[in-house]
C-alpha cells in the first residue's frame, strides 16, 4: 500500500546531478522498523532554483 499513487510516481522521470547538492542545506530523517514495518530514511534537499530550469 502506498499513499502516492502509481500515476503520480511515473511523472519522476527526470534527474538530478548529484554534484548540484554537494555543499547544499539538507534535510535527514529516518524512521527505523521494530515490527513488519519498513525502514526508511530520506533526504530532503530544498531545490526550487534547480527545478524552476527543468521542463514540468
């Protein structure tokens, strides 16, 4: 089960350039499983200026 759609994930088609993050402000969170749960963790990189140049 997912609360993002399967519609919605297959706009993701685009790319970032790894080397366009480093030195940026990030944002960690992870959210570990004790149960059947699954473990997460993500990365959140504010990123308005890099997207305003690609194609939506």
């Amino acid at each position: 089960m997912s609360f993002v759609g399967v519609e919605i994930l297959k706009r993701n088609e685009g790319e970032i350039d790894l080397e366009v993050l480093k030195g940026k402000e990030c944002i960690g969170g992870y959210d570990l499983s004790q149960t059947e749960d699954f473990t997460s963790a993500c990365l959140e990189f504010p990123l308005l200026p890099i997207l305003s140049r690609r194609t939506v």
